[in-house]
C-alpha cells in the first residue's frame, strides 16, 4: 500500500514538468490523480500512461484562471472520485522581459497564472474540505522567491506570494483541519525551463539540476504526515548547486 493510497489529488499543470512528476509520484504512491492543464491531447496523454502503469488518473482539461473552468474541474473531480484530499497549485508561467519594456498584459497574464489560478483552485478546495474533515493545499514557488532573476519581476513577485498564500489558507483552514504548504524547487528539468533557456535546454550542468519526480517525492512526504503536523515550507535544490546556499 502506497503512502497516498485511494487519496484524490488535483494537480494544476500536470500535463508536463514538475506537476506532471508529481502526478506521476503520487499516482505510484496510491493516489487517484486528477491531470490538469489546457491542451487536451497533452492531458489525456499523461493520464493514460499513468493508467498504463497501474495508477488511477482522471483527465480534466480547464483554464484555471477562469472560475466557470475551476469550478467545472471540482465538480468533474468529486463527481467520479466523491472527494478531494490534496490540491497542489502548480500551474505557472515566466516572462523574461525588462520591466521597463513590460506591458500590462504581460504582468497580469503572469498574475492570473501563478497567482490568481492557486486562490481560485484554493477557495474551492475549502467549500468541499471544510465539511469533509479536511485535506492538504501545496503550492509550488520557486527559490526565485529569494535568489530572483533579472527580467522577471512578474513571476519573482508571484512566488513570493505563494508562500504568503499558504500561510492564510493555513490559518484560515485551522479550524476545518486543513493545511497548506509551499514548495521551492530549484533548477529542474522540465519543458518550461527548456523554454527559458534553462535546465532542460543543455545550458546547466547535469550536477546543477533536480528532476520533477524530485519535486514529487518531497509533495509526498509533506501529504504523507500525520495530521497534527504540517511541513510548512521546503526548499529543494541540487546538492552542488552554486550560489545560493553561500559560497565555498
């Protein structure tokens, strides 16, 4: 028996990278995992290999900055599944452009994605676990929250504000039993730093990089423990990173 196991599990942008890993982990860890993303053919892809390796997978396309497509992706989940246990808020998008050449539909399209997508996804999550004994949020930053890029003042100030997020929904969930975390990986590989010209794309040493699977076990762990206790906030890097831990 899995560490999640029969757990229902929403994972925003599952259809590639980090929320594809971590559908992937907890579809071995007994979870029933619900992919999530825009692109259809992607969606469906994912959760028929995670059936083809024994896992349970439900495929919900949706747009998660629009509530009608939020509240359409609960409402499929709980119909098939009856619940949800773990809401992970990974959806998520970068700009590399200076702020001084940034226009507004550039900032806010960052803003809907990386932060507007997780409150929505998040209030949703409550109306259900509020009456249901409870569940775990986790939101997926970044350690560009601490260590930020140049040109990329939209996603930074997201990430940072997804740990300001889970801190309310933690106390707001106190009394319902529900907790919320935050996850900032580092450099890893996966389709959306390939796009940056990041780990993925051949420009950071192999020793510099995590995969998403990482990403997924450390989700694991936070889901897996006792609930009287919370793995508020976690840090995941490679091991000889440089540059952020200090020098030496």
């Amino acid at each position: 028996m899995g560490q999640l196991q029969d757990k229902v599990a929403i994972i925003t942008g599952s259809n590639t990278g980090i929320g594809k890993g971590i559908a992937e982990v907890f579809a071995k860890e007994g979870a029933k995992v619900v992919i999530n993303g825009r692109r259809k053919e992607l969606i469906d892809s994912v959760a028929a290999q995670i059936k083809a390796d024994g896992g349970e997978s439900l495929a919900v396309p949706a747009d998660v900055t629009k509530e009608k497509d939020v509240l359409a992706l609960f409402e499929k989940t709980i119909a098939t599944w009856g619940k949800v246990d773990i809401l992970v808020n990974n959806a998520g998008v970068a700009t590399h452009t200076p702020t001084w050449e940034m226009s507004l539909a550039q900032w806010q399209s960052v803003i809907d994605i990386n932060l507007t997508a997780a409150f929505l996804c998040s209030r949703e999550a409550f109306k259900f676990m509020k009456d249901h004994g409870g569940g775990r949020i986790i939101n997926i930053g970044s350690i560009s929250a601490q260590t930020p890029r140049t040109h990329a003042a939209p996603y930074t100030a997201t990430k940072m504000a997804m740990e300001g997020l889970a801190r309310s929904l933690t106390l707001d969930g106190r009394p319902f039993n529900i907790v919320s975390s935050v996850i900032h990986p580092g450099p890893t590989a996966s389709n959306f730093n390939a796009a940056r010209g990041g780990p993925g794309k051949g420009k950071t040493p192999a020793d510099f990089i995590m995969f998403p699977h990482d990403i997924g076990r450390l989700a694991t762990l936070m889901c897996s423990l006792p609930e009287e206790v919370n793995l508020f906030s976690a840090i995941i890097l490679p091991n000889h990173m440089p540059s952020f831990i200090g020098r030496g």
